[in-house]
C-alpha cells in the first residue's frame, strides 16, 4: 500500500495554513530566495523573478522525459513555472525563464492543474523552478490536498534556494530534485551573477537530506520520498563536477540518487560566456561520470545498483 504523502499530515493539523500565512508575509518585503530583493511582490513584479504574489504557469503535462524513478508507466505531473531567481545565460527554457511566457494563474487554478495531473494517472506532482512562487504552491496544495490530491510533491529547482524558505516546505515536499550546477564562483557569477552559488547549494543540499533522506524507490520502481540531484555537465570541466561529487558523497550521502546529464548546448546567451559556445563532447561527459564514481557515488540514473557496486 502506498502511504500517503506528508503534506497531509500537516493540513490536518493546521501546520500547512500557517506556512502558507508565514511565506506571504515574506513577499511584502521578499526574502523568498538567496537574492534577497526585499521588494514588496503583493504591491509590484520588480524583484528579480519578475513575479507577483501569483505564479505564472507556462505549461503542464504527464512528462515522460524525466528520471526513471519519477516518470514510471503514467508520466510525471509536470508543472513549469515562468520565470526564475537564477536565470541561467545558457538555459534551454530561455523563453520561459527569462521571457516569462506563460498566463498567471491564482491558488486555486494551480491546485486545479495538479488534480488534473493526478486525473491523468501521473504519479507525482513535479514543480519545475518553484524557488520563487512557494507561497502560491503552499496555497494550492492545500486546496488540492482539501479536495482529494494524493500525490507526492517534487520539488525541482536549480539549487539556488534558500534555508529558510525551505523549511517552510519541510513535511510538505516529499522528494527534492536540485540541478546542482556549479562548484566555482566565478563560473557562477559569469552565467547567472550569482557568484554566492556553491555555497548557498551546498546550505541548501544539507536541508533538503536532513528533511527527505536519500531517494526511496518502491517495488514498482517509483520514487516516494527522498533527495535526487541532478547535475548538468558542461564543456571543459566548467562546472567542477569533482567537487561536487565529493561534496554530495562525503557531506550529504554516498548513497544519494544523481543524475548525471549529458545534454548541454549553447543555448540562450549561452555564446557570452568563453567556454559555453561549444557543445558537450562525450569525452567531458564520460569525464564526469568518472569524476563521480571516483569520488564513491554509484547510484547513478540509468546505471544498476548492483552492477555498479553500490
């Protein structure tokens, strides 16, 4: 029997009304995420996410494209959120994440989405870049949950997120999916002017373990609960994949579910940056790979446990 998912604990108790009181307090003055803009977002779109105090939703549907474990025989319930608060140069959502397309929706539209998604058969509700619309997240799940949504949350961001805003969603978020990016400032600064990122990923990996644990995966090959990070790889080693490796495996968990991608290219104003403006060769993704089984982590997407020694 699948159990049900945490948030639902925390709408019995009331614990999610008070959440959802405690994150639209912090869009007056918004401390939502590591930018720290202090822009009031129920008064104006001037922050650096460009947003108000409602989400802007660019699109959702049962993706097939995702990890194995999200994705199994019915899609994830992906929901992509329009704009973002790091802004990639090189971002193959240019148009969503900078340009914003997308229609803005209220709490109870969003909650309807997502219980057209569970409708759907999918198994998992998958938020995409929801770093800086958590206090209209709070507000739909409690309406769907209110109203029969039985899903586990996803919560998929780039990393850069803050402590504070995550333990807002501590009980409510049931597997994390970070895209840790890059473990050198000046990369970091270069791509996204955030030259803060590394050490604000690192904050943010050691809340989402301490919350969800490593990735629990059930008989039917369908995740349930844990921490899965994703890691883009980039030409000539930009990223330091090693490091990051190394961090995940001595200081979050040997045993922590990674998906290593293969599938940068230059993309938005990707060509700006020296080194961005050429393709991923399989010479620097096999690298990466390496770099992560050098460093003691084994449980990699597309790779058996078993055979792999993990």
């Amino acid at each position: 029997m699948i159990p049900p998912p945490t948030y639902m604990a925390l709408l019995a108790d009331g614990r999610l009304g008070q959440r959802i009181a405690m994150a639209r307090e912090r869009l007056e003055a918004c401390t939502l995420c590591p930018r720290q803009c202090t822009v009031n977002r129920l008064a104006c779109k001037e922050g650096v996410c460009l947003t108000g105090e409602q989400a802007i939703v660019a699109g959702f549907n049962g993706h097939f494209g995702e990890e194995a474990p999200l994705v199994g025989r019915h899609g994830s319930g992906t929901i992509f959120f329009s704009f973002c608060n790091l802004k990639c140069r090189f971002c193959q959502n240019y148009e969503i994440s900078h340009d914003g397309e997308g229609i803005e929706v209220t709490d109870a539209q969003l909650a309807g989405i997502m219980l057209q998604l569970q409708e759907q058969g999918c198994h998992n509700i998958n938020l995409v870049t929801p770093s800086h619309v958590v206090p209209a997240i709070l507000a739909a799940v409690k309406i769907a949950a209110e109203n029969g949504l039985r899903l586990p949350l996803v919560y998929n961001s780039s990393g850069y997120d803050s402590v504070d805003t995550l333990k807002l969603l501590d009980g409510v978020v049931d597997i994390y999916m970070p895209d840790v990016k890059f473990a050198d400032r000046q990369i970091a600064a270069e791509t996204c002017d955030a030259p803060d990122y590394w050490e604000v990923a690192q904050a943010a990996l050691r809340e989402m373990h301490a919350q969800v644990g490593d990735l629990e995966i059930n008989a039917h090959g369908i995740a349930q609960r844990g921490l899965l990070v994703r890691h883009l790889v980039l030409p000539h080693d930009l990223a330091n994949t090693r490091t990051i490796m190394r961090f995940i495996a001595r200081h979050i968990s040997p045993r922590t579910y990674v998906n290593i991608m293969s599938q940068y290219r230059p993309c938005g104003q990707a060509r700006t940056v020296k080194g961005l403006e050429t393709p991923l060769t399989p010479e620097d993704y096999a690298s990466a790979v390496e770099d992560a089984h050098a460093e003691g982590i084994y449980r990699l997407e597309g790779v058996d446990l078993d055979d792999a020694g993990g």
